[in-house]
C-alpha cells in the first residue's frame, strides 16, 4: 500500500483526512458545488485512478497532493 511505504506520502493522507470534513463542507455551501465536485471527481479520482492502473505510482502521489494542497488554499483551511 502507498501510505504504508511513504512516510510523507502517509502524513499528507492523514492530514486529508483530518481536514476533508471542512473542505467539503465548504465545498457543499458554495454556490458552484457542482462544478467543483465534478472537478474533483474528474481530476482527482480519475486522474488517480488512471495512474495507479499504469503503475505510475511517485505521479499518483504527487498529483494527489498537489490537488490536495490547492484545495487547501482555495478554501482557506
């Protein structure tokens, strides 16, 4: 498993974890929820999704916490 073998990797999962609740909750109260969620669900899981199937396991990574970082940012967590 990623988490298990990437001790940063791990931390950044945990801290999502953690915080998620408010980035959704702010996500839900915006008036383009929609618009995000599809986004998200486009270039997050899908993405992710398509790299772990291609083995590209280091790119799966960093674009999980890219996109994780931005969220962080755009809704001021």
């Amino acid at each position: 498993m990623l988490v298990e073998k990437d001790e940063n990797f791990r931390t950044e999962v945990l801290d999502y974890y953690r915080k998620a609740p408010v980035i959704v909750q702010k996500i839900m109260q915006s008036n383009e929820k929609n618009e995000e969620l599809d986004s998200l669900y486009r270039n997050l899981v899908q993405k992710c999704v398509s790299l772990l199937k291609e083995e590209k396991y280091e790119e799966e990574k960093q674009h999980y916490v890219n996109v994780y970082r931005s969220l962080l940012e755009k809704y001021n967590c």
